[in-house]
C-alpha cells in the first residue's frame, strides 16, 4: 500500500513556544515525507487532564490516534475524589475500505463522504455488527470508584455514551476541571474529551457500555448519519463473562434536548485556573456556513457545483505545497497568506469567496468571539477547535445571537472545542500569549477541505520569553527548496548571485505580500509557482530565520564554512600544480 505524507496533532496541547510541534500539516509545518521522520519536543507546564493526539493530514486521522494524559504532579491531588481505577475509552470510527480511497472519491465528486460502517471503542465494535471484531471489557471492582476518560475520535459524528444501570459525574472536559455534572448520558463531540466518574455500586453483573450517533443535521432529510451502535462491557470482577450484558437505554439520534442540556449545564471549577479575562481587545463575530462553489478542475468526478464550507464568507484553503504558514512566516515567504480575514460576516447574499487569510493578533491581547451557526438550511452542530489556547466559554444559546445576553463571568467552563449547535451560537474569549500560528476549525474532518476554518497569527511579545526563539534543526517549514533556495540565497549572502531561475518575493516576517491566491506563490517577477504535490524531502540548506527575517548563526554557518574548505582545497591543488612545474 502506497504510504503518504503525514503530521502529528497533540489535541489540546498549548505547545507554549513551539508551535512547530502543534502538528497541523501546511499550517504548522510541512507534511513528513514517507520514511522521514521528525521529532515532536514540547513541554506541557500547567496542564492536566485527557487530551489526545492524533494525525492531522486528510483522513488518516481515522485510524492513527491514541489518548495523551496528563496526570498531576507527585505529591499534588485530583480535585474531585480520588479514583481506584482508570479506563480510558477512546471512541472511533471504522471503515470497510480504505480511508483515503473514501476521502478520495469524495473531494473528486466534490461530495460529503461516505459515512462509516461502524463505530468502535478503543479499535473494537462490539458484537452488535455483522462485521463484529471483538469487544473491549473493563473489568472493576464491586463499590469502587472509576474515572472513564472518553475521548470522540471519530471523523464525522457527534457521539451519545452511556453504560446501563450507571450514572457519571463528569469532573472534566478538554483537560479542564468542571464543577461536578451528574448525568445518565454523555454528549461528546468530534475531538471533545471527558472525564466522569462512575461509582461500581450496582448489583454485580456484565453492563453494556453503548455508543451511537447524535445526528445534528437539519432538516433531517438531509441526514445520513451512521445508525449502530457500538457496545464494550463493564464486568464486575467475579461475574462469568458470558452473562449476558444488561443494555442501556439510549436517546434517540435527534435528540437535540439532551446534547444541549449537557453542553450548557458544564460550569468550570472555580479556584482551579485562571480568571476570565478583561477588558477585551479584539471583538469578533464568525458565521459558519455551509454552501457551494464551482467544481475545481481536479474535480474529475463533480457534476458542476462541489460542497463548501466557510467562515465569515471565506472558504479556507491551505497554502499550496510549497511552504506551511508558520514557515513562511519565519522565512520572510510573501504571497503565501495574507492578513485580511474579517472581523465580521459579509452581507447577506454575499459569495462565498476562497482564500488563505488569517488574522493577525498582538500578544498578550484578549479576543472575544461570537460563534454563530446560521439557521439556513441545512445546518448542523459544528465542534470548533483552537490550536494553542483553551478559551472560556462565557454563554451558548440556539438561534441567532441577541447581541446583548448575560456572560457567565464566575465559573464558565474552559474548553479547546466548543459544539456551536446548529441554528445555534456560542462566545468565546482567550488570551492571545502564545506566538505562532494557530488552525481554529471544525472538527468534522470532510469540512476542513470543504474549507470551514481559519489561522489566527499571533505575534511574539518584546521580551525573551514572549519571542519565538529558533526552530529545531529538523523541523521543516518551507516544503519545496527548489523554488525557494535561491531567495533563502539571497537573504544568507552579501551580495545576490545570479541564478537561472526567479526568486519568491521577500517580505518582512510579519508583512506577507498581498494579492496572492491561496494555492500559489509569487515570485520577483510576478509569476506564479503552481502547487505540485510535496514528494520530496526539502533541501537542508534552505536556512532558518528569526522573526526579524536574519538568518540564523546556525543555518548560515555551515554555508560558509563549505565555502572557506572549498578555498583551501582550490589553493592546495594550484600550489602543488605550481610545484611541480617548477621542478620540472
């Protein structure tokens, strides 16, 4: 089987100072080449909880993931009552075919994908399928105390999650600590985590944990969500494993009631974080929408319009394959990005416009967002998600924003996914402290080729520890040295050399030249390098810079230390050529 290029994502990680470890492919860095390889350092200071990790290029992220968790230090405690047992439950999605051929086939037809065949729990689906593989048991303790760490890894469906004859307390979401939640069902979106405890004190016996499908598409005519249900077993220790299972009573697939009676009930423990913070700098609204644009003509199989999704009127698209956003930033690159994305959604009845825009934020700034998911049909809930930050969620509601409405500003529960339900707003607010470049998008993998998403671009602060410093020696940003080698040239040397081909235009680091299209880049003369796809490794001598757009000591010394050995080998061989002309 064909392998192909891939990145990493540690979903909720701030990656404090190293944005290049954040994972995002063509957003953080540049994808890793099959047989490459790229080591992933960061720290995680000041967090704890269930995150995860997971692959952030195209659907590969279908099979390639696991939980990350972080547990407290030594010494300190958990702010709830202290477990006997831990079970993480990471829920999936599985396929009877290829992942890629699936994501294939609908980018070409300019269509949703296929839905699964099946959901699964920690890579099993129970035996309720025709295509059973086995199914996971978590065997505990009689009246005994058990954290369920849940995690959605699902592509494409929000997830109801019960066990029968048990309730939760749900002590944390997103590795944010809650203030206790009690509740017979779980409601997690695509990329959403939670943590809940279940107290062992029914009578012993085999109980199903139950996994299906909340279908938030609407009207539902239009939906086609995934209908089975998934099953794993909580076995009480002692109980003969072929006891037949007691069977949950699950919610119907539309139940819209009980998602957002969980959402909206989640308040965040006081004295556990930080403090909402004030007064807000930026102000935001982004409209999510859902629509169509002219096939592309790589579309071989769109008949005219293909499926798009955009933020306030602008359907992302990644930079071509030529560079990744933060390395086109940190080498000076022009006509990669521009800086316009509005503050605002356009006016109705506006197109839907296509671009690579992001929005630039000052460090240390406070941005206050209202998420709103129009009403317009067909609309469904949206799980956004923010690389780098957690952010308060200080009010949700359905239908349109009111435009004034009480913010929760005691205990709102902080989160890194927020499901903006359909027909539905939520707001937001974070604090921009972590220079680099950050994906906020949906979580619903089909929608971010389809273009729902958008970079915010936060700058460096004035002391040390609020600047970037260097990148690794190995990460790369800049995919494609043959195009961008002789513009890197021109920065590393005094005087510019010749070359046979046109340079990229070089811009200040945090001023990207405007008018370019999202899929190209411009060079001097005005030309376009047309994306192709990124097969290759990149040269290593493509130099690193800082943000003031200097080439590194270290990217610039090794060049010059070839040159000063060339030198010495060319006076050698002349010397003794010399020499021996002049003994013969």
């Amino acid at each position: 089987m064909r392998r192909r290029p891939n990145t990493r994502s540690r979903h909720g990680v701030f990656q404090l100072m190293t944005p290049w470890a954040d994972g995002p492919s063509l957003v953080s860095q540049c994808p890793i080449q099959p047989s490459g390889s790229y080591t992933y350092r960061f720290a995680v200071p000041g967090q704890e909880g269930t995150l995860w990790w997971h692959a952030h290029s195209s659907f590969l992220r279908a099979t390639v993931y696991s939980a990350f968790i972080v547990r407290p230090r030594a010494g300190n405690a958990y702010p709830f009552p202290a477990p006997d047992m831990e079970v993480p439950i990471v829920l999936g999605e599985w396929w009877n075919r290829n992942v890629v051929d699936v994501e294939n086939d609908a980018v070409l037809a300019g269509q949703l994908p296929a839905q699964s065949d099946a959901f699964t729990v920690n890579g099993k689906t129970g035996l309720l399928y025709p295509c059973a593989n086995d199914t996971f048991t978590a065997v505990v303790e009689p009246n005994a105390r058990v954290l369920l760490r849940v995690i959605n890894a699902g592509l494409n469906s929000h997830l109801f999650f019960k066990v029968a004859g048990h309730n939760f307390t749900v002590v944390a979401v997103d590795g944010s600590y809650t203030s206790n939640l009690n509740t017979d069902t779980l409601v997690i979106a695509p990329g959403q985590t939670v943590d809940a405890l279940v107290s062992t004190a029914a009578a012993p016996g085999n109980y199903y944990m139950a996994v299906m499908a909340h279908d938030t598409m609407s009207p539902l005519t239009f939906a086609a969500s995934d209908t089975s249900t998934a099953t794993a077993i909580l076995q009480y220790n002692g109980t003969s494993p072929t006891a037949t299972p007691a069977m949950p009573t699950m919610p119907s697939s539309s139940d819209a009631a009980t998602a957002n009676a969980f959402y909206f009930g989640l308040r965040g423990l006081a004295g556990t974080g930080p403090a909402v913070p004030a007064p807000v700098d930026v102000s935001m609204t982004i409209e999510l929408g859902l629509g169509q644009l002219p096939c592309d003509p790589s579309q071989t199989k769109c008949n005219g319009t293909a499926a798009a999704a955009a933020m306030n009127g602008v359907s992302f698209r990644l930079p071509g394959p030529e560079a990744s956003l933060l390395g086109a930033h940190m080498n000076g690159l022009a006509g990669v990005f521009t800086e316009d994305f509005p503050d605002g959604p356009p006016p109705s009845g506006t197109a839907m416009a296509v671009g690579t825009k992001v929005k630039k934020l000052a460090y240390n700034s406070v941005v206050e967002i209202v998420l709103q998911n129009p009403s317009a049909v067909p609309t469904e809930n949206h799980p956004i998600h923010l690389h780098g930050f957690n952010f308060f969620v200080l009010a949700q509601g359905v239908g349109a924003f009111p435009g004034t409405v009480a913010y929760n500003l005691v205990d709102p529960v902080a989160r890194n996914t927020i499901a903006v339900p359909g027909g539905g707003w939520a707001v937001i607010r974070f604090v921009a402290n972590n220079p680099g470049m950050w994906f906020f998008h949906c979580h619903l993998d089909p929608h971010v080729p389809m273009g729902l998403g958008m970079v915010f671009h936060v700058d460096s602060g004035t002391t040390p520890g609020t600047t970037l410093p260097l990148p690794p020696a190995d990460w790369v940003g800049v995919c494609d040295a043959q195009n961008y080698a002789t513009a890197a040239a021109a920065v590393v040397a005094p005087a510019p050399a010749a070359a046979p081909a046109p340079a990229p235009t070089l811009a200040p680091a945090s001023a990207p030249g405007p008018g370019a299209g999202p899929a190209n880049s411009t060079r001097a003369d005005g030309s376009t390098v047309k994306p192709r796809a990124a097969d290759h490794k990149p040269s290593p001598s493509v130099p690193q810079h800082r943000e003031d757009g200097r080439p590194s000591s270290s990217s610039a010394g090794p060049r010059a230390a070839g040159g000063h050995l060339t030198c010495l080998l060319c006076f050698t061989i002349l010397l003794f050529f010399v020499l021996h002309e002049h003994s013969a």
